[in-house]
C-alpha cells in the first residue's frame, strides 16, 4: 500500500484517526496515526475492515503505488442536476420569506403607529 492512503480515505470522509482507530478498528489513536505512516504493518483483520468502511475493495487498498479513488454517484440519486435544482428552489424560497418578513415588519410599524406604541 502507498503511504498517505489510509490518511487521503480518511480526510475523503470526514473521519478522524481517532473515530477510525477506536469506533472501527479498535485500536488507540497513536497505534492508528503509526499504521498510516507505515501501512505495511497492517493486519488482514484490519485491512477488511478499512475496505469496508471506505467501500473499497481490500485489493485495492493494499495496492502498491499512487491510490486511484473513484467518486460515485451518491445511493440516494442525487445527481448534481437534482442539487442544483434544490438549491434553486431553496432561494426561491429564502427570497420570499425576505419579502414576507419585510412586510411583516412594514405592518407592524403601521400597527404601532396606530396604537401609539413604540416599535422597537
């Protein structure tokens, strides 16, 4: 395995050693920061389980050289074209809760006005 893969999986996910090595593999955190400095140290036990959590096949996170990561299409469908569209929607709708507060406001100025109340 190339040194540095286990850290690029790890950062690629949110993960810090101290989740990876405790909460998956069991281990302390400093024996965790070792085996991603020196991955040859790494046990089958331990490498099945490193697969697993970053849906990598074993081969090819023992593999020599530069890691190749393969990002793929979320389980969920959401495509950029979706996410896009729901951030669209999404500001469509911030700009008219702006609009609804701003008359909200406007009316209530009115509303103090009338009653002789200060509006803060």
């Amino acid at each position: 395995m190339a040194t540095g893969t286990l850290k690029i999986l790890r950062e690629l996910n949110d993960y810090t050693q101290a989740f990876v090595a405790e909460d998956v593999l069991g281990i302390s955190q400093a024996t965790y920061a070792r085996l991603e400095a020196s991955p040859l140290k790494l046990t089958a036990e331990h490498a099945q389980k490193l697969a697993a959590l970053y849906n990598v096949s074993a081969e090819h996170l023992l593999a020599a050289g530069t890691p190749v990561i393969v990002f793929k299409q979320a389980e969920d469908g959401n495509s950029t074209a979706q996410l896009t569209a729901t951030l669209t929607a999404l500001q469509t709708q911030n700009e008219l809760l702006i609009q609804q507060n701003t008359e909200l406001v406007k009316l209530v100025k009115t509303l103090s006005q009338q009653t002789a109340l200060p509006y803060e």
